[in-house]
C-alpha cells in the first residue's frame, strides 16, 4: 500500500507541475499517463488511522539477566466512577444541571436552572449548600485566587459573583456604565482566564468580554465567529468556544481570530449539539450529543484533532470541568457524574 500510494503521489505531484508550467506539446504527450494514475489515485480509500494506537505507551519492566523488554500497555481509558442526583427539588436534587463548576479543596458548584439556584456538593455527592438565585443560572466559573464563583443568569445584564461562603461579592455589567440598560446582552457563559480575569459569553453580541476580578471593570470586548454558550481556555489562554446551534466548537486567539474547528460526529455524522468544553494538558474535551440518552464526551488534542470517545450513553450532557484531583465532572441534566482515569 505504501508503495502504491507514493507512486501516486508522485503522480499527482506531476499533473501538478505539468498544468502549472508545460508547454502544450509537453502536457499531451504526457496526459495519457497522467490520467491513467489519476483515476487509479481517485478510486483508491484513504487509510483510516486507529485513534486507539495514540493511547499506547510503553512500560517498563524488571527484566530478567539485564535485560529489559518492557511491554506495550493502553493508557486513556475513563471510567465513571460516582453519579449522583435525581430531577428534583429537594437536596442533592436538580431540575436542569445546566454547568459545572470546581471549587477547592473538594468542592463542585452546580447550577440548578428551573430551581433558581447554585447548588454546593462535595466531590462525593454530599450537598453542602445552596446559592438562590433570582433568575435561572446558565455559566458558572471558580476563580483561583480567592474561590469565588461567577455566575451568569438567563435575561440578566449583570454577571454575579459570590465569596467562597456564599454571599455576594459584587455584581458587574459586562457593556460600560452609559450603555447599561440600551444595548442588549445575552449572557451564557463564563471563564476564567490563565491570568486571572473573568471572561463572560454573550451570544446576542457574539463577543467575549473580559474583565477585573477584583471589581469587575470591564477591560476590553473581543469580538468571536460563533456564539458562545459554553466557553473555557487552555494552558496558552486560547479561547474554546462551544455553539450548540452550529455544531461547531471554535479555537479562537487572543483577539478572537478562529485558529482551528472542530466539528464532532458520532458514529461518521455530524452531531446535532455540541455544548460543555474544558481543557487540561492533553487538549480539549466536548459534550455533545444527537438527543436523548445519546451524550457523549469526546476528547482532541490541542489542534483539535479526534483523539478519543471517553464517555457515552450520558442523558443530556451540559457543562463538564476538572476537579483538582483530576477526575471529569459532567452536569448531566438531572444528575452529575464523575468520570477517572484507570
């Protein structure tokens, strides 16, 4: 196949050449060959690579008289390893786990759309405490410094932010002060950046607006392709930026310039909505899904390449975070599953 396939690259490289710079007499008396391994080239597959094989590594052994084989082992593989929640109202209860959210040492923050509130559980499942809201919240970020948590709410102009017992910090608008209350916000999701700053979606504007995490000054507004209902950003504080009604997730720069696509498919097809996005080391993670009871996580690289399915048959999968001890945290609709690396 190697072979084959050089021998047509070659070819392909010729017509090239030939369609770019022959003469007349140059191009006819080569078209007939050229054309033959051209159909040849077009009939042929492309080679499917195995995703499987980047999830190899090798291991290292004792050996026997000195020598060390070692042995060739899978690593990647998740595994769920706590759910906890039903569609209630009641504690440990959600009517809509829209986002997710970790909160150190031990902590997730969970908002509860239909129930008007942010529910606080340990990693465990246990509630700890809840947040009422006034309106239905959407986004939900921690901050690093202080263990804050930033909220967005359904038709708010305002993003919120509580101190790490609950109470309101302070609440800002994410347009200057003489536009609060005339230019319309749709605000869907927030982040914090590698810096520090918070970083607020608003689809309405198709822009991302950063601002002070000590008070909330609003610092600058960075125009974006797509609307961005879920947000998160990587080790290099590129934005990726999730658009469930485009079933796109965007990787966008610094200024808001789209670097990479990625357009997720189950099963060869475009899916139907792509929601939550996080990041560690390794890349990117996406919720996505076609309807009921068909969510998966996909994992990519940091180009965006497919790398991974890590998790499946989830209901309606919305935000999904890290939590500091490395394990998944998804916000399933009604409950919260925790996944693990084995």
């Amino acid at each position: 196949m190697g072979l084959t396939w050089e021998k047509l690259q070659f070819s392909l490289d010729t017509a090239r050449e030939v369609t770019r710079s022959a003469s007349d007499s140059d191009f006819l008396s080569l078209y007939p060959t050229i054309s033959k391994d051209l159909k040849l080239l077009a009939d042929e597959s492309i080679p499917r690579v195995d995703n499987r094989l980047a999830f190899l590594k090798f291991k290292q052994s004792e050996g026997v008289g000195g020598i060390s084989l070692g042995e060739v082992v899978a690593e990647g593989k998740w595994e769920l390893s706590r759910q906890f929640g039903r569609k209630r109202s009641g504690p440990g209860e959600f009517d809509v786990a829209w986002d997710i959210a970790a909160r150190k040492p031990d902590e997730i923050a969970v908002p509860d759309y239909w129930n008007n509130r942010v529910v606080i559980c340990s990693i465990d499942g246990n509630q700890k405490s809840t947040i009422p809201m006034q309106g239905c919240p959407l986004g939900i970020a921690a901050t690093r410094s202080d263990n804050r948590l930033v909220v967005v709410e359904e038709g708010a102009s305002h993003v919120k932010v509580f101190n790490s017992d609950n109470t309101l910090a302070y609440e800002f608008p994410t347009v200057p002060p003489s536009e609060v209350g005339q230019t319309a916000v749709d605000l869907r999701s927030v982040a914090v950046k590698n810096d520090g700053t918070i970083a607020v979606g608003d689809v309405a504007r198709m822009v991302l607006t950063v601002h002070s995490p000590t008070d909330g000054e609003l610092l600058h507004t960075i125009p974006v392709k797509i609307k961005p209902y879920f947000l998160a950003f990587d080790s290099n504080d590129r934005a990726i930026i999730s658009n469930y009604e485009s079933q796109t997730v965007d990787i966008a720069d610094g200024n808001g310039t789209t670097k990479r696509t990625i357009k997720p498919t189950i099963n060869g097809k475009l899916v139907k909505y792509c929601f939550g996005v996080c990041t560690d080391g390794s890349g990117i993670y996406v919720a996505l899904q076609n309807g009921d009871n068909t969510g998966h996580i996909h994992h990519y690289d940091p180009q965006g390449g497919f790398l991974q399915c890590i998790a499946q048959g989830l209901h309606w999968p919305r935000g999904i975070t890290f939590t500091s001890g490395g394990q998944l945290a998804v916000a399933d609709w009604t409950s919260v599953k925790m996944y693990h690396q084995v």
